[in-house]
C-alpha cells in the first residue's frame, strides 16, 4: 500500500488551532483526534516537528501563551532549532509535546518526547552553564508528577532530563538505572548531548509498541496508590489543629465532623449524592473540619480519596507549605516518619486550587477520582459572567462555579459529597454570588442532590439575597445545628470578637462599646495615629513562636506617605511562616499584606491600617465609600462595591488571634494634599474612639 504523507490541523471545539500532527498513510486514522484544549501549546509527530516552519511554530507558543516576553519567545526559537537539527540528524521518530501541562497541578513541561514506548521529560535552561540542585530537582519533580498522576504513564519508562545547554559534559558518571515504578534517573546533559543520551536510552529500555498518543495526551488526572500512601502518611504526622491555627471547641468539631461522615456514608450506602454547608465565625474550625475530612477518608482507601479545593491562592500556598514544613520538622525526629519529594507531592495532591480542578475537568466528562470534595472558601464563588472571563470563554465555562462543581461531580454514577466550607460575611471580590447559588443550583438546576445545612446559615448577614423560602420548601433540604460550628470557652475571642467587629461596621457605636468593655480585657483593641507606636506595641506582644503583622486594605492608597505600601504581590508562604528574623516574614513589618492575602488565614497580633477609602459621612453617622484612582479619591456608587469595600475591612478586623492595634493616620492640611485630608482621618479616629477603642 502507498504511504501518503499527511498533515492534520488540530482544532478544538470552535476551530481554534490547539497543535497539529503529522502521521503516515494507514497510520493516519490512528492520529485524527480531538485533544483537549490547552493541554499543550503545541503538538506533532518528530518526522512533521522537522518539517513544519520554525517561525510557525513559535508564532503558535505565543498565541497559546498568556504572558510571554522576548526572552521566552527566544527561548523557544533556540530550542526549536536545535532540536529540529538534532532529530533529523539522529532519524529518530516519535512525538513530540512543547509546554505540556500537568492537570490540577500548575505546571507546565518545557518539552515532551513520546519515542519507542517511553517518554522523556526535557527542562530547558537556556544559556545555563552549571547545573544546580534547584534545576535538578524541578527536572525531577516533572518526571515524578507524571509518574503519579498521568494514568497512561503509570507502566511507561519515564525519563527526566536537566538540559542547561552551554554546560560542559557533565563529570560524574551518571547512572542510567531506574527506579521499581520504571522512573529512570535524572540526566543532566548539554544541547549536544542530550538527544545521544536519548538514543542511547531508547536502546536500553525502548520497546517498538506504539503508544497511543490520542490516549497518552488526554490521559486523565490519577493520583497513583502510591502517592495515596505518601499522603495518609504525611497528614498522620502531625497534628491538624496547629496547621488550622483552629480555637473552637473540640467537642464542636467532633459533633460536626461526626455529622459529615454520617452523611457521606450515607451517600455511599445509597448512591447518592449530597452537598452540606459548614458555616461558622473566624476562627471556629471549618478550614480544620476540612483539613481532618481529607485526611480521615483517606484511611478508607482509594475509593473514598477527597481533595480539599479554594479558590483563594494564598490559603492554599500556606497551607501546603505549612503542612510541609510540618513533617519535616517531625521527620528530623521521628526517623519512621518519611519527608521526600513524594511526600511533598502527596499534599499538593490533597490540597488544590480550585482554578485548575475546574480546568481540568471542563474539558472532559468523566468522572474525577474522589468521591468526596471538600471547598472552602464556598461564600466566594464567581458568577457566570466572571467565570467566562477569567477562564477567556472556554467551552463548558459560561456558567456559574457552583453550578460548573455540580456538575462535575455529578458524572459519578455511584455515589458523590461536596462539603462547602462557608465564611459568613466575607465576600471582598466583584462577580461573586454568594452561597444562595449554591442552593438555587441544588434546587433547580441538580434535582437528584440532597442538601444538608444549619439554620445559623440564614441568620448571618453574608447574603441578604439567600432564598430562605425556597430552601425551607424544598423537601431534599435538611436543617442540622452541628453543621454550624458555635464557638466555645475555648474560642472566647472568635464569638465575642467578630460581633464587636460587625457593630462597628454596621454604625452601632453603643452596641460595639458594650462588646469591648467585655473582650478588652482577653483581647486588647487600641488605636493610635503614630505607625512606629503601632508597630512597636505589636512586636512587644509577641511571644514564641507567635505572629504579628501589618495589614491595610488593597484600596488604602494614601498610606505611601506613611510608608505603608499594599502590594498586589507579596511572598504569602513566608509572610506567614518564614522565621521571625527573615525580612519576608510578617514579624519583620516591613511587607503589608491585604485583606486577599490574608482571607481565610490569621496571624496573633495585627497592625490595621485605615485608610480615606472608608471614611465618616458628613452627618456622621453612616459610611461613605471610594476608591483611589489616578490622583483622586472617587466615590463607590454601586451597592455591591461599597459591600466589597466593608467586608475587606472585616477581613482585616478579624485576622488577629489574640488583639490588634488600629492605626489611623493624622492627615494633612487640605492646601497641602487634598487626598490626605486632616478631616477624613479625624472623623474615623473620633467615630472609633466613641466605639470604645482605647488610645494606645
């Protein structure tokens, strides 16, 4: 039969180019596929790679590609035409896969070789001339991921390699051995030796079974029993609470965790599916509650694997890394505890950003492999306007994220439990719709869904749109007190606390006066006009291991001259956990976190700083609002934006565990700078004075 060479565009669902491949003849039904979007920004057989234009090619990396610079763009230039050369050179065939991405996990491989039933993982550091234990251990960590998640590489040899490409050969002798899982060891090779050491690689474990690259590129997310193993044992070595920074009773938890895994045996008994809500003030325990699902349900095997969701990219950062650092520090003195790159894995794997899990999962329908989702955060859910925005109108994406979760949990044809984790009265962020879409969803949209909740739900201010009538009337709704996590004599400060803040917020100045006279004396609240007093008073505070840190509205722009920036990016992980004496840390002041950094996490001892964007109205009895643009102060309008602006502050008032200090700044004449002026500041100072707060 005549072998006709044939060239196949891959388009996705609306005729977008996605990659292309180049197959032969009989072999081209083989290779007419329908890949996900975004799996890779580019995709072909070797014969087609060397063949199709460079300039093509590139021009294709770009456009797939968010935030590309010239220094990526030439990146991709030199390792497109080294590699053409080199290939053609060598007459090997195969695949090949640039920037392919690891679902769920955030990651992107530099470039992928698909040849002789193997795949080679290649991490390019273009110009490098050492090889350093950093770049190493990224190359390695790529290979491991495909180890443990790709399903259709769990029985492949799978081969990473370090490529700094201006190094000289590398000295020591490398080990061309594999591990039992048939990972092989880390390659460091130069742009000249790389693709020899692929051949030579080939020849040793190769075999000339063909793998199915339709089913290799669209392999779904598969946690390996492996990494299963590597995660029990890690959340087993420590304990919950400390990573949780959690005060509420443990009889409150108990009785909520007990009612969790009623329902969730229930779903299994009977193959159904149900969602509760966990509500609770700050500090009450739902991101422990969480946190203890996760790691309880994996003890049941495979079959019951949770992964613990936010949408909140800082509360995720930290918790992994403090899950780590956690171990760790038990592994240095428990030698049967185990801390390696699998145990490391194992908590991204438990603990993920709901960003990527939608992306995942919207580009295919099969089922996820838990049974059981665990999402915090859940008051903070996107609308179906931002969903198609932030996701650039992605097929499946043009609905709301509860509605989007639903549905991807409902593709079990067993049995399936979502448990949302609410913060009550904390939406910060445009396009949010609050926890009533979560029931219309469950009411309307899902009608084989249970729905379990506390009655507490409808008694918080969060979302004065909830629809109480249509839950009550709803006979697959079922009220349970123990999902709302009441506070104890334990968590003194959470209950007492966050009231005390709510007045405040809610111009009740009499109300809020009451509630300090009671917490002062455990809690101390003061204010001051001078940053240096603030902070001196915050620092001497702290004891131990314990925490103190300087938070300011994202809005809060007239602090500069105060010398208090709020950053839209700040190095959150060690803004919370690094040492005291660490100029990232919280503890040095020098780095003011916002309330998008800090949501869903707290410190012990915090400075807030108030700034002109929540102001006293001219009567002074109410709030006025505005936001900093250019060179002047503009007035908040809409109704949503000025509850924005007070939640951020109710973020802030409520991240400290043990107290708190509010600055205010004195201002300035008006004829001096109109931004600062003297009168907003004197109207919040007075207005917080009359609410009890003592001058420090």
């Amino acid at each position: 039969m005549a072998m006709a060479n044939v060239y196949w565009k891959v388009l996705n669902g609306t005729g977008e180019w996605v990659g292309a491949y180049w197959s032969w003849g009989i072999m081209m039904n083989k290779y007419s596929f329908s890949i996900q979007t975004g799996k890779a920004y580019y995709c072909n057989s070797i014969p087609g790679f060397i063949r199709d234009d460079s300039t093509s090619i590139i021009g294709h990396l770009v456009k797939k590609s968010f935030d590309v610079n010239k220094e990526q763009s030439n990146a991709w230039e030199y390792q497109i035409s080294e590699l053409q050369s080199r290939l053609e050179a060598c007459g090997i065939e195969g695949d090949i896969i640039f920037e392919y991405d690891i679902v769920r996990l955030g990651k992107r491989i530099d470039v992928i070789l698909l040849i002789r039933h193997m795949v080679f993982s290649l991490e390019f550091k273009n110009g490098k001339k050492v090889f350093t234990v950093q770049d190493a251990q990224q190359a390695e960590d790529y290979a491991l991921d495909i180890k443990n998640f790709h399903k259709e590489s769990e029985d492949l040899y799978v081969c990473p390699i370090l490529i700094a490409t201006h190094a000289p050969e590398y000295a020591k002798e490398q080990s061309l051995d594999c591990y039992p899982d048939k990972q092989i060891y880390l390659q460091r090779e130069n742009i000249e030796t790389v693709i020899p050491k692929v051949t030579s690689l080939c020849e040793r474990y190769g075999d000339n079974e063909n793998i199915d690259f339709a089913k290799w590129f669209n392999s779904p997310y598969y946690p390996t029993p492996t990494i299963i193993s590597a995660a029990v044992e890690a959340y087993s070595s420590h304990n919950l609470s400390q990573i949780a920074n959690s005060e509420a009773g443990q009889d409150n938890i108990n009785a909520c965790e007990l009612k969790i895994y009623e329902i969730i045996s229930y779903a299994k008994a009977n193959k159904k599916k149900c969602v509760c809500f966990v509500t609770g003030v700050p500090g009450a325990g739902k991101t422990l509650v969480g946190l203890d699902v996760v790691a309880k349900n994996l003890g049941s095997g495979q079959e019951n694997l949770s992964v613990y969701l936010s949408g909140n990219g800082p509360l995720v950062e930290v918790l992994r890394e403090a899950l780590k650092q956690s171990v760790k520090a038990k592994a240095k003195v428990d030698k049967k505890i185990k801390f390696n790159n699998q145990t490391k894995v194992a908590i991204d794997t438990l603990i993920q950003s709901s960003f990527a899990f939608k992306r995942d999962n919207s580009q295919h329908n099969r089922p996820t492999p838990e049974n059981v989702l665990i999402f915090d955060e859940a008051q903070r859910v996107w609308n179906r306007e931002k969903m198609a925005h932030k996701h650039n109108n992605a097929p499946g994406m043009s609905v709301s994220e509860p509605h989007l979760l639903y549905s991807i949990m409902d593709r079990h044809t067993d049995w399936a439990v979502m448990i949302c984790l609410v913060g009550l009265g904390q939406d910060i962020y445009d396009g949010e719709v609050g926890i009533n879409e979560w029931f219309r969803c469950g009411i309307e949209d899902f009608p084989s869904w249970d729905m379990y909740y506390s009655p507490s739900i409808f008694t918080q201010i969060e979302d004065e749109n909830i629809d109480i009538s249509a839950i009550k009337n709803c006979d697959r709704c079922h009220a349970m007190n123990e999902l709302h996590l009441e506070t104890s004599i334990r968590s003194f400060r959470a209950d007492k606390q966050c009231q005390f803040v709510d007045s405040l917020l809610a111009n009740e100045p009499a109300m809020a006066k009451d509630i300090y006279d009671i917490i002062s004396r455990k809690y101390p609240i003061y204010i001051t006009r001078d940053i240096h007093v603030a902070k001196k008073w915050a620092k001497a505070q702290v004891r131990g291991s314990q925490r103190c840190g300087v938070l300011a509205c994202s809005s809060a722009q007239r602090l500069r001259p105060e010398g208090i920036y709020v950053s839209k990016d700040i190095d959150v992980k060690n803004w919370f956990l690094a040492a005291s004496n660490d100029l990232r840390s919280s503890n040095m002041m020098e780095v003011v976190a916002s309330e998008f950094k800090v949501q869903g996490l707290e410190i012990d001892w915090a400075v807030v700083c108030w700034d002109a964007d929540l102001r006293r109205s001219k009567n002074g009895k109410e709030w006025d609002y505005y936001s900093f643009r250019g060179s002047k102060w503009n007035k908040r309008r809409k109704v949503e934006q000025q509850r924005y602006l007070v939640n951020s502050y109710r973020v802030l008032l409520t991240r400290a565990r043990q107290g708190m200090i509010i600055f205010v700044p004195k201002g300035v004449d008006c004829e001096e700078d109109i931004t600062r002026n003297r009168g907003y500041y004197d109207a919040i100072y007075q207005y917080l004075l009359s609410c009890g707060i003592k001058e420090l």
